[in-house]
C-alpha cells in the first residue's frame, strides 16, 4: 500500500460547490443569497412584453445579497415550484426562477 496516498488531500473548502442555484436546494436547506440573474449577471430575461426581467422581480421581492432563503417545500412530482421562506415572507417560485438567484448553502443547524 502506498504511504502517500492522501499527501495531496487538503481541507480547504471549494468555492464553487459552496455557491450553487437556489433551484438545487433541497426541502429543509438555508442559504445565503450572493447574486441574482443568470451566473450572477443579473441578465435572466423573461421574455415579456414589458421587457422585464426575473432578476429584477426578484430583487424587487426581497432576494438581495446578503439575505438568509429556506427551501420550506417541495411540490411533488417533479418538485416545482418551490416554497422559500426569505425574510419574514414565503414565495412560490418555479424552478427556472430559482435558477437566477445565487446562494451560498449554510451548514445544518443542529437544535
């Protein structure tokens, strides 16, 4: 057996699989809002009339950086549209939706 073979492991944390869409977060998760709009842009159109965007939508409701969003339900089958809890408020959002907000996953708390 190789006496080296974790020589290479390190316990530093991965950036990028903190930071994922809102969409893959699970029943039950907190996160921590860090963008808003397609990789963080804010460019995510919807394709309306009006020209508005689901960034703005959603900025405009309460998902700005900093801000702490709980996964409270998932619809069955299929698990769209989502319930989140952001704030002292709860929104349906469709998975597509949720594509555009960024978030950081919080470790589970234990109580």
């Amino acid at each position: 057996m190789d006496s080296h073979v974790g020589w290479h492991t390190t316990n530093r944390v991965e950036v990028a699989a903190e930071v994922r869409s809102l969409a893959s977060l699970r029943k039950g998760e907190h996160a921590t809002v860090m963008a808003v709009g397609s990789n963080g842009d804010g460019n995510v159109t919807i394709g309306d009339v009006a020209g508005s965007t689901i960034a703005r939508r959603l900025l405009e409701v309460g998902f700005v950086p900093g801000e702490r969003v709980e996964v409270i339900e998932e619809i069955r089958p299929g698990r769209d549209p989502i319930a989140v809890r952001i704030g002292s408020s709860m929104f349906a959002l469709r998975r597509r939706e949720a594509l555009a907000v960024w978030v950081r996953l919080e470790p589970n708390e234990v109580v």
